[in-house]
C-alpha cells in the first residue's frame, strides 16, 4: 500500500477565525493503486482534534483552482441535488 504522510498549517481567513483558530496538524492518506480512484487518511491537530477522511475521485478532466469551482463543475458537489 502506498501512503503519502504531510505536516501542514492552517491560517484561516479572518472571517473564520472566531470558530477555527491557526493551527498545525498531520495527516496520513492510504492507497492501495497508483492511480487511485479513492483514498482513505487520518489527521491530528494540536487542538487535540482527530479524524478520519474517505475522498474519492469525481473528475480528473480540469484542473480546479477552488472547491467551488470544482462544485459548478462536478454535480455531485453541488449543495442543491
């Protein structure tokens, strides 16, 4: 199984600062391809929060800069289906 392992920093945007303070974290995504269709992870914060991710592959056609572009794109994130 391959495994890509990151350390990362968040730096929320001012608005979202009152309910998400800076913060750094880890994070371990699983794979069992090359070229996965889906991956499964852990992450750990020193806000002693923890969790776990399934992220599956929608479409592999553009490169999106930004969740919401990718959400105008790709029907199964938009929020109103």
């Amino acid at each position: 199984m391959d495994r890509l392992s990151f350390l990362y920093q968040n730096d929320p945007r001012p608005e979202h600062r009152d309910r998400s303070h800076p913060h750094l974290g880890s994070c371990s995504l699983n794979t069992a391809r090359l070229v996965p269709q889906a991956i499964h992870g852990t992450y750990f914060t020193d806000r002693y929060t923890q969790g776990e991710m399934d992220l599956r592959l929608l479409d592999r056609s553009k490169g999106y800069t930004s969740y919401q572009e990718a959400a105008g794109q790709v029907p199964e994130l938009r929020s109103d289906t």
